[in-house]
C-alpha cells in the first residue's frame, strides 16, 4: 500500500505531521481516533493493514449504540507513525488545524486470530467492502464494521457498531466522551471568547 496521496497533500517543510518512513514489527495491529478541527470538527478513523494507517474521516464520530449508522468517508491511507501525531497543522497546509488523540488501541477480526491471519481477513473485508473487526480501545471496544455504500461512486462507507456486551441504548455523542480540557476544547474556548 502506498504512501503516495499523502505524501503529495502535504509540505512537510510546514507540517509537522510524520513523512512516514518508519514501520514497526509489533504482535498487534493498532488503531487510533484522532479528532481533527479543521474547517470542520471531525473524527479520523484508522486502522492499520500492512504496515500503513487505512483512513475514514468520520464526521459525527464514532458511536457505542448498534443504531447508529455513521457515515466515515475513506480518505489516503497515513503512515503508522501518524497514529502518534498530535498538535497544530499550521494554516494553508492540507488539514490547517488541531489534531488530538481520542482513542486509540489494537485492532483484530472477530475470532480475534493471531496477526498474520487477522490482517489477512481485515484485508479481504476491507476488499469486499464489508470490515467487520474487534477493537481493545479505552472508549471504542467491542466488534464494529465499515460497510462501504452499494454502487457508490464516491468512499462513502458506514461505521456501525455490534450488538455486544460494550454497545450501548442511549444516545451516544463522541463529544460528551472528549475531555474539557483537550486541547481543541481550549482552543475552541479561548476563539469563543475573543468573539465576544
Ligand atoms: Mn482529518
């Protein structure tokens, strides 16, 4: 898998966001939430798959009740290393704004098999358009899928989660589970008060 629409997005001379040449050989596949204001607050949702961080940005976030259909439109694979970036994206660059973590975790398929063999059916799932997998995060756990929209000519994919034992009934608003004091929030805070 390449590197290549991300690398053309970006100057790297500006951004401080990884180029991406570093893999690591871990026992576990990872994953990451990394919530992005940019020109619109959004979610980043990515899974690793040989060595590369598969990418939906997903707008509402994602959601603990199996009710929830969210819509995640696949974007340029980031390298592993960005699984770690946090901080400002300075003006005029691609994606000017703030990223922060949200979540983050190891990523398996439902049997929850040993890496080689859940890569490989995380990879087939990705191909036929239907990811079904299992996340260990501190917020998202449980079994989730990406099912990606019939005859769409566009990435336009949902991110829904399983009824398991982690889903939830009541609503759930990504939001509500982000820290007060995470940067964006201040940010955001200290913009609403200079408008005041
Ligand atoms: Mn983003």
């Amino acid at each position: 898998m390449s590197l290549t629409a991300y690398k053309k997005k970006r100057d790297f001379k500006q951004t401080a966001e990884p180029k991406g040449e570093v893999k690591k050989k871990e026992k576990t596949l990872i994953f990451v939430v990394q919530r992005h204001k940019a020109s619109r607050l959004h979610y980043d949702f990515r899974l690793e798959m040989q060595g590369v961080l598969k990418s939906w940005a997903v707008p509402k976030g994602p959601s603990l009740n199996p009710q929830d259909k969210r819509l995640a439109m696949m974007v340029e694979d980031h390298p592993y290393s960005y699984k770690d970036f946090e901080g400002v994206i300075p003006e005029g660059n691609y994606g000017a704004g703030i990223v922060e973590v949200w979540d983050s975790g190891t990523v398996t398929d439902l049997d929850q098999s040993d890496i080689k063999i859940a890569e490989k059916n995380l990879l087939n799932g990705l191909k036929a358009g239907n990811l079904k997998f299992t996340l260990k995060g501190k917020k998202l756990k449980g079994e989730f899928a990406l099912v990606k929209f019939k005859n769409a000519e566009n990435n336009a994919w949902l991110l829904i989660k399983h009824r398991d034992k982690y889903a939830v009934d009541e609503d759930y608003n990504s939001e509500k589970h982000t820290p007060k004091n995470s940067p964006i929030n201040k940010a955001l805070a200290s913009a609403k008060k200079k408008s005041k």
